[in-house]
C-alpha cells in the first residue's frame, strides 16, 4: 500500500464522526488561499508604488474578486459534471501559478490581469470542495466537518498578512507572492495524484463522482433557497468589501506604518482558526439558518462601530467580531446548501452562493472606495452597517417562517 492510501485508510487520522480524507482538504484550503490572501495586506504597499487613490486600490481588490466570483458559476456547473478533481487541482496549483505570475508583474494594468486571471483559476475549489467533504460525512456531522475544513482556509488568511509584512518589508511585495505561491503549486499536483489513487481504491467511494447526496437529505423550497441566498451574499459581500479597506483605513486615520497594518489585518482572519469549528458544530445542533441568521444580524451593528472611529481598540475589536461572525456562518450556510438540491446540481447551487458573496465583494469594493474618496471611512462604513441590518431583518423573517429545523 503506497503512503498516500495508507494516510488516507489510517482510523487515526479521523476525528470522531470525520473521516481522515478532511484534514487533507484543510491542507489544500490553505494551499488555496496562500495567494489569494496577498493583496489585501499589500494593499498599501502596492497603493503607495502606483500612486493610487483609494478608487483604483479598489480595483486592486476588484481584479481578483470579480472575476473569482464569476468563476464560481461555470466552475460549479463543470464539478457537478465531470467531477471535482480537476477543478481542485486548476485551483490551488492553477492559482498559486497565476500568484507566482503577479509577483512579477512590472506595471498597474499587468498587475490587474493577473489578478483577474488568479480570480479565473480558483473559482473551482469552493463549489467542488464541500460537496466531497459532505460526500464523505455522516450528514449529522457536516457542518462540524465544513468548519474544519475552513480551518485551513483561516490559516492562510491570517499567515499569509504576517509573512507578507516581513517579506515586503525586507524584499518589497512582489516576493510575497513569489516565496508563498511556490509551495502551492507543489501541493497541488501531490493533491491531485492522492485524489487520484483513492479514486481508483476499489475500497473508497471514487472520489470523481461523489456528489454528497444522501436519500435522507431534505430538500427546501424554492422561495426559502433564494431568501437564505440572498442573506448569505449580501452579509458576505458588504463585510468583505468594508474589511478590504481596514489596513488602509489603519494607515492614513490611525498613522499606522504599512508592514503593521499588513499584519493587523490578520487579526480578522485568526477568528476562522477556532470560530469555523465551533460554527459548524452549533449548526449541527442547534440549526444551520438559525446560526446563519444570528451571526448576519451580528455584522451590522459591528460595522456601524467601525463607523464612529473611536480607536485602534474598537477598530480592533470589531475586527474580531466580525471575523468571528464571518468564519462561524460559513460552514452553517455551506452545509444547509449542501441539501438544498439534488445531486445533480449541488454544486452549482454552491457556486451561486459563492458568485453571489465574491462577486458582490468585488463589485462593492470600488463603491466603498468612491464613498471613502467622497464622504470619508465613517460614512462608507455607516452606510454597509445599515445596508446589512436591513437586508437581513428582512431575511431572518422570511426564513424563520419558511423553515421548522433549520
């Protein structure tokens, strides 16, 4: 037996009620977004070379996201198809390619290119990834499975800022990307090839056609779908697009110099580290919409706080609050979308959820920074917090009535 199937047979390698093959996939979420993590720290870095303003740093942010989220949508449609293996692959060595490319670009509009073409390539990895995790555990575990999965996704988020802060510091921001894309495009390939054997297992489920349907798995209206859609995106997309201006925001009102707010930012990101987890297992007890609609009517309020500039604490704190609402949703919201569908198209469900948050992050962050450039940061925040508040006590209502167990 080769090492990879003896990694993957091994019982102890699981967790209670999670099979080993999961913590592969945390390994290959942070090789996924070991990359895509970069330009938000090294926005000021990069603002301050082109001699932005906060408008096309926007875009900076825009390049990637955009095209990310369009991606999701034929990505999600390609997985349900001919499977998730390719597309896991194209999107952790396929990104970190296209990273290793951004690193060394020479002028604004190159750099947007590669960005977009970064954005192009990972739209594969979400909409593929839950569907094998749910495929292989129990459903009364999935969301507990889903937030371990995005334990890897966190770990990159919040390393990424802090090993970008040194090495741009000491060799500018281009060998961020450069010194953390290497070890991914590695990865990437070793990932495939393990996909690949435990495929061909004649004791595993082929992981090509798995599709986590379950014949127990409810199946929700139409209506409730497209309320709990709607709610998870425009939560998603508004704190995103109003996070992705933090380290500018820390710069230019707080004085903070740029390879500290490059750090800072990984406070945000160090909450996925333990609130996925913890997300994911209330949602399996408690109800997947009811964590859902909680932690989205949380993110309004906080962003308002964000509004009022009364310090580096509360600028802080709020970072914490709405990284903690934002990591802990996540899995409660992929695992109820799990069993929004048949297996036919489970995917593509999640790519529409996953087109819809990074999409609208990407579309907003331009209007965020129009906003900023116009009115100021506390407007442009005050705006999102009343946004969100709004959108989701509209949706909470609607998706109490329409659903019984969450």
């Amino acid at each position: 037996m080769s090492a990879a199937k003896r990694f993957l047979s091994r019982s102890s390698w699981s967790l209670p009620g999670i099979p080993g093959l999961v913590l592969l996939f945390v390994v290959a979420h942070f090789a996924h977004h070991l990359v895509t993590a970069l330009p938000i720290p090294l926005l000021p870095f990069i603002r301050d070379e082109f001699a932005l303003d906060y408008t096309r740093a926007a875009l900076v942010v825009s390049a990637f996201s955009v095209p990310y989220g369009i991606a999701q949508l034929p990505a999600g449609w390609l997985a349900d198809r001919v499977g998730p293996r390719l597309l896991l692959l194209v999107g952790t060595s396929g990104v970190a390619s296209a990273g290793l490319l951004v690193g060394v670009s020479t002028s604004y509009m190159m750099l947007l290119l590669l960005l977009a073409l970064m954005g192009l390539l990972g739209g594969g990895y979400h909409p593929s990834a839950p569907i094998v995790i749910s495929s292989v555990t129990d459903p009364a575990h999935r969301g507990s499975a889903l937030g371990l999965h995005m334990i890897g996704g966190s770990a990159s988020f919040f390393l990424a800022p802090l090993a970008a802060a040194a090495l741009s510091t000491a060799w500018g921001w281009r060998s961020s990307f450069v010194a953390l894309a290497l070890p991914a495009i590695a990865f990437g390939f070793v990932f495939y090839a393990i996909l690949g054997r435990r495929a061909r297992d004649e004791t595993a489920r082929p992981v090509a056609r798995m599709t986590g349907a379950d014949a127990n798995d409810t199946v929700v209206n139409r209506p409730a779908l497209i309320v709990f859609l709607v709610l998870s995106c425009v939560t998603t997309a508004t704190v995103l697009s109003a996070v992705s201006f933090i380290p500018l925001y820390l710069v230019d009102i707080y004085g903070f110099e740029e390879h500290n707010a490059a750090a800072a930012i990984a406070l945000f990101y160090s909450t996925g580290l333990w609130a996925s987890v913890l997300g994911g297992y209330v949602s399996d007890r408690l109800g997947r919409v009811r964590v859902v609609v909680a932690l989205a009517l949380l993110c309004g309020p906080a962003l308002l706080m964000l509004s009022l500039g009364r310090g580096v604490v509360i600028v802080m704190g709020m970072l914490v609050i709405l990284g903690v609402a934002m990591y802990a949703r996540a899995p409660a919201a992929e695992a109820h979308i799990v069993t929004l569908g048949l297996p036919r198209n489970r995917s593509t469900i999640l790519g529409l959820y996953y087109f819809g948050s990074m999409e609208g992050s990407g579309i907003l962050a331009p209007v965020v920074g129009l906003i900023i450039d116009r009115y100021g940061f506390s407007v442009a925040y005050a705006a999102g917090g009343v946004a969100v508040l709004a959108v989701a006590g509209v949706c909470s209502v609607l998706l109490l009535r329409h659903s019984k167990t969450g």
